[in-house]
C-alpha cells in the first residue's frame, strides 16, 4: 500500500469514526448507547496504526456528514411540506433550509481536506532529541 493510499484511508477512517462519534452524541436519548461501540473500536484499531496521526483531520470532516443527513430529511424545506397519500394528507413543519446545511457540510468537509492536503505534503520532521518515534 502506497503513502499516499495509506493517508487517505487514515483520513476516511477518522472522518468515519468522529461521525460515528456525533451520531451516538446526537441520538444519545434513542440509539446513541447502541452506537457508541463502533466508534470506541474504531478509535482503537486507528490509534493503534503507525502514522494514524496524519489521518486525524479526518475529523474536522467528520461533522459534514451529520449536517449532509440533515440536508437530505429536510430536502422539502423550508417551512412545511404537505404529502397526499391513500390514507389522507401528512404534513411536516419547521422544516429548516437545506441550501445552508449543505453549504456548511460542504464548508466542513473542504476544511478538513485542504488542512489534510495541506499537512500531508509537509515534510515529516525529526523527533527531539530523546524521543521516539
């Protein structure tokens, strides 16, 4: 496996895990205790990897993937969103602006990208003198 491969695999498996790890905090009163495993193991499988912490920008994207979900389950709004069906009409309101959570998801994912492109081809420096690596 290439650096370059292995970067961003690190990167994808660190944006998966800060999700996951929103995902349990979001849901905490429903799913979230269920959830929460998933991210604690994969924690654990990444901080175990040598070179893991070129991955950890993945976080700063982490947080686009709620607001993406978010995005999609209010892809009707703004306002209040009326669905006829066989049993009669079902409406939604308070339905929030999907133009501005993907804006802000988009934002979110292209920081974490640029900050991880931006580190990634810095050079690696040498620990000081007494430490290792």
């Amino acid at each position: 496996m290439t650096s370059n491969r292995g970067d961003w695999l690190l990167f994808t498996g660190w944006l998966l895990t800060g999700a996951c790890y929103l995902l349990a905090l979001l849901t905490v009163f429903s799913i979230g205790l269920f959830i929460l495993p998933l991210p604690i193991v994969g924690t654990v499988v990444l901080a175990t990897r040598r070179g893991t912490e070129r991955g950890l920008l993945g976080l700063v994207s982490s947080a686009s993937l709620p607001l993406f979900l978010l995005t999609y389950l209010n892809r009707h709004g703004p306002g209040t969103y009326c669905d006829n069906s066989a049993g009669g009409e079902n409406c939604t309101d308070g339905l929030l602006n999907p133009w501005l959570l993907l804006l802000g998801g988009l934002l979110l994912l292209a920081a974490g990208v640029a900050l991880f492109q931006t580190v990634r081809r810095r050079p690696i420096a040498s620990p000081p003198i007494g430490w290792s690596r």
